[in-house]
C-alpha cells in the first residue's frame, strides 16, 4: 500500500482560478482511484505566493515525509510546489532524502526514476523562464508608455483623476491642494510637516493614507505635476496638464535642496569656512559663502551674500562679515551654551517627551505601512500567477501591475522617511556631567582640531545662523551630547532665533 499526500495551492482568490483548491483536490482524488493500492492519508493546502516555502500547508506535508508517514506527495502541476528551479530541486532533493517519491498528476514525470527528476528540473526551468518572461514583457510594455508620454496605468497621483482614454486629467478640487502645498512650501516657507498638519487641522482633501510630511514631501518631488512622467528614476515629457507651473516647482526644488541637499553643507566640501552651508541671508533667504579677497592689509577672508554677490545691492543689501570674527563668536557662544547646560538640558527634555509622546504613532504608522507593502507584493505575484494562468488578460494584468507600482513607491518612500525619523528621533536624560564632558570636548575639537573636523562638527551643531546684519545673526543650534549623536533638538535662547539678540560679539 502506497500512502499518497496530496498538496494543493492558490494564489489569488478562488473565483478566479482555473483550477480552485476543490477542482485540484477532485482531480488528485480521482487519479488517486486509478491507481493500485494507492491510499490518501493526509491532504495540505496553501493560499500563499509560490515564491516561498515556508507555507504553512507545505511545511506540514514535509513534516509527514521526514516523519516515515507518508510515500508518495502529489501535486496537481509543478508549479503549484514552486515556479524556481533551486527551490524545486531543493523540494525534491529533501523528499529523496526521506525516501518521499514527488509525483504530478498533468506532467509526465515521477521522482521515482532517473528519468524522472530530469524531466521534473526541465518543467521547472520552463516555469521559471515563463514566469521572468512575463514580468520583463509587462514591465517593458509599462516603460514604454511612459516614454511615449502616457500615463502607464494604475491609480494617479493625488490632484488627478483617470480619464476615459486611461489618462490623468486634474481633478478641480483636489489639484488645488496641490498647488496650495507648493505656495505653502516656496512662498510661506512653511516645513513639510507644518504644511502636514495645518492641511490636517482644515481638513484638506486628502490622500488615502491622509496628510503627513512624507506625503506632502513626496508631493514636493513629484515631477508629474510638472507635466511629466516619472518611471523608476527617470522622467519623461507627458501628455497630460501639468498643475503647477515650472518656475514654482523648480523653486521648490531648490528650496528641497537647500535644506535638505545643500552642496555646502556635504562634509567632502573641501573649504576651510567653517560655517559655509549654515550661514543664510535674512533679507534674501540665499546662502552666505566664504569668500577672499586682497587688499592693503593682506588676504583678507569674509562671508558674503550669494544674492548680493550676484545680482548687486539693489536685489539684497546683505553685509559681508568677517571669518574669524563670525567663526570665533559662534564657537565661544556654543561653549558656553554646552558649559551652562540649562538651555540644552531644557531643550533635550523637550524633544525627549515629543520623541516619547510621538512614538506609539510612529511605530503604528511605520508598522501600517510595511504591512500593506508585503500585501501589495503579494498581489502583485497574484496577478501574475493569474496571468500565466490563463485566467487574466495582458491588458488587464499590466494595468492592475502598473497600479500595484505606483502605490509600492508611494510606500517605499513613506517607509524612509518614517524609519528616518524613527531614528532621528532617539534621545535621553543629560546629566550635568554629560555636559561638561561635551564643552571641554566642543571646546578642544573647535579651537584646536583640523578645519574638516570642527567643519564637520558645525554641521551637527548648528541648524542655521540667519544673518539681518553686521549687528544681528540670530543662531538656531542643534543640541548633541555622548548619548545622542543625531539631531534631538533646537536651542532657543538670547541670540537664537526668535529672539532678537546676537552672537556674543560683532563681526565687524
């Protein structure tokens, strides 16, 4: 007597299958029943993708074979065990080892015989070829809609509506947000989460997973409201019409770069201004860069307005400063900051119980968000397995993939910024000790170590040194200690911004 366990499969939901879990379950049985002396002891069932073996139905009929309870595993079709050849030669390696025979009742081979694993590892290489086929035909056919122009299938981007023709037309209501966010952004100067929260407060058309500063960011960044077509990392010219207007969003890319992406501000700058990509400009919001020059005293070095130095005095009448007077004030005003420690105390303890206060969201969010990525991997092999199944058209297939697409990097970039943030947002208790290790350190490092080092050094430091004039820079810090390596919070005190005051002594 031969003691047969059979296994069956599906991907996608039952309705839609050729072969159901009932229709394969019949048809083992009744090829079971031609057979002599072969007898049904167990029956395991997945409603996994194939891509995995560790399905539940799966694992548990390659229990009964290392446990001696069964002789025989039989499938419907091959690919209801795997569709890659490693896994299929590992499944059936495994099973020879247990003395399991691995048999289909469509294909012609038994791993019984010689002859038989041979023809099992061909049928596999078929399925695997068929299956990377398939994806390279639609993923090829969606890329080259997109450099034609057209909008490549699945849901559009917030502000726009599908048209009939299956392109995007704005939608009236919600592409007014839309341009609303960027106003917002260039004009007001408002943060992505400030811009998050405020369209939250009015209760803005939002989109589905609702307003957040990854959502407004990715918004920000997205070139289809330019009236073009992002595919992966390129963009191509559309045929749709645009929302925004180019000269707004490409100020909004600067303003994303400059916050964010300032070539100053990379630590291979070789300049040995130390403040170079934090000092900007009251009266004309542009950069202060190092500059020198020569004159009756020598070499001498300054800061000076990217806006004045370029478009003149009638466009902004930024003052230059000069370098060490500006360096040396921010350094003594930074240690002493440190060596006082009540500001920075107060201000750890603050972004300590927001980080706190903040967490059980984030953490629900980033956990959200991740999960509808694996269910949206999934389906995306649904609908695959589906197609080679017969049972789902290319046309449709390619437009259900394309819609998975654009909602997996709408995800993937929510789930950056969320992990982004998780991180940033570490903090701790800072004792008085702490702080007095980190002043004799600060004050060690920025008097006396090499320009990269007390340049780099600045950059955690320092968020940003507005400069109204000769008379009044008003200093925004970041707060670092030994336990907190990462920005953790803003210093606000005399001479930080809001306050009017300035750095402890003039630089002129």
């Amino acid at each position: 007597m031969i003691r047969v366990c059979l296994y069956t499969r599906i991907s996608t939901d039952e309705e839609n299958q050729p072969t159901s879990l009932s229709t394969q379950r019949e048809r083992l049985e009744a090829f079971c029943k031609a057979q002599d002396e072969w007898r049904i002891v167990a029956h395991e069932q997945d409603r996994s993708t194939g891509t995995k073996l560790d399905r539940p139905g799966l694992q548990r009929a390659l229990e009964r074979a290392r446990a001696g309870k069964v002789d025989l595993l039989l499938v419907y079709r091959v690919d209801r065990l795997s569709r890659k050849v490693r896994q299929l030669a590992q499944l059936a390696d495994e099973l020879d080892r247990a003395g399991v025979v691995l048999r289909s009742a469509t294909e012609p081979f038994d791993t019984g015989s010689p002859a038989g694993r041979m023809m099992l590892q061909m049928l596999a290489v078929f399925a695997e070829f068929e299956h990377a086929t398939i994806v390279e035909r639609i993923t090829a056919g969606i890329e080259r809609r997109a450099k034609e122009g057209y909008w490549y299938g699945g849901r559009p981007p917030f502000g726009y509506a599908l048209s009939p023709d299956r392109g995007i037309v704005p939608d009236p209501l919600k592409a007014e947000v839309v341009r609303r966010i960027f106003r917002l952004y260039v004009r007001e100067r408002l943060g992505t989460r400030a811009i998050a929260d405020k369209l939250s407060r009015e209760r803005a058309p939002a989109p589905a997973a609702g307003w957040s500063h990854p959502a407004v960011h990715w918004i920000l960044t997205n070139p289809t409201y330019l009236g073009m077509i992002r595919w992966r990392e390129e963009a191509f010219p559309g045929r749709h019409e645009p929302i925004v207007e180019r000269e707004l969003y490409e100020r909004a890319q600067r303003i994303l770069r400059e916050r964010g992406e300032d070539v100053s501000r990379r630590r291979g700058n070789p300049s040995d201004f130390l403040l170079s990509g934090v000092v900007r400009c009251g009266r004309c919001g542009r950069a202060y860069v190092g500059m020198s020059a020569r004159g009756n005293g020598g070499l001498y070095h300054y800061y000076a307005c990217t806006g004045r130095q370029k478009y003149g005095p009638t466009v902004c009448e930024g003052e230059r400063l000069r370098r060490d007077h500006l360096e040396q004030a921010v350094i003594a005003q930074l240690v002493a900051l440190y060596r006082e420690g009540e500001l920075v105390r107060a201000a750890v303890t603050k972004a300590a119980e927001e980080a706190k206060r903040r967490r059980p969201k984030l953490d629900e969010q980033l956990a959200a968000v991740r999960t509808e990525i694996a269910k949206l991997e999934r389906a995306r092999v649904r609908y695959f397995d589906a197609f080679e199944a017969g049972t789902l058209s290319p046309e449709r297939c390619e437009e259900r993939v394309s819609d998975l697409e654009t909602r997996l990097a709408d995800l993937r970039a929510q789930e950056s910024e969320l992990s982004l943030e998780d991180v940033q947002e570490a903090g701790g208790a800072v004792s008085e000790a702490d702080l007095a290790a980190v002043a004799d350190r600060l004050e060690e490092v920025l008097t006396e170590g090499q320009p990269q080092k007390t340049k780099a050094l600045l950059r955690l430091l320092i968020k940003e040194l507005k400069v109204n004039g000769k008379s009044e820079i008003l200093p925004t810090y970041r707060v670092v200690t030994p336990a907190v390596c990462a920005t953790s919070g803003s210093v606000e005190a005399a001479g930080i911004e809001p306050a009017s005051a300035v750095a402890p002594r003039r630089t002129s």
